[in-house]
C-alpha cells in the first residue's frame, strides 16, 4: 500500500494527525482547518466564503495586494 506524506508547508499537529489517518490499513484523510485556524495561518490574507444553498462549502484565503 502506498502511503502518502502530508505536505512540508503544514503544522506539526496537522502532519501527525495526516500521518495517522494514512496509517496503512486506513483509509487516508486529511483533517479540515476551522474558520479561525484559516485566518490564524493566514493574517494577511482575504477570507472568502463558497456558499451552495446558503451553506459554506469552501473556505479561501486569497492573498491581498
């Protein structure tokens, strides 16, 4: 089974609970950051909302100029 590793660019708590989820024999997925930690990791940056049906699917911080 080939297990993947979680990305460089995360928080350590975030790679260990990635690095558990992938354990072989599980299914791997990957943890989902809250409104707050989004905006704690990105200070700077705008955060937008996806919305379908008046419910927020996505979450994006993009990068002001």
């Amino acid at each position: 089974m080939n297990v993947q590793k979680p990305p460089a660019t995360l928080p350590p708590w975030v790679k260990a609970e990635v690095a558990d989820a992938c354990a072989p024999g599980r299914s791997c997925t990957h943890p989902l950051l809250r409104i707050t930690e989004v905006r704690h990791y990105f200070p700077t940056s705008e955060i937008r909302f996806e919305r379908l049906g008046g419910l927020v699917k996505s979450v994006i911080a993009v990068k002001r100029k």
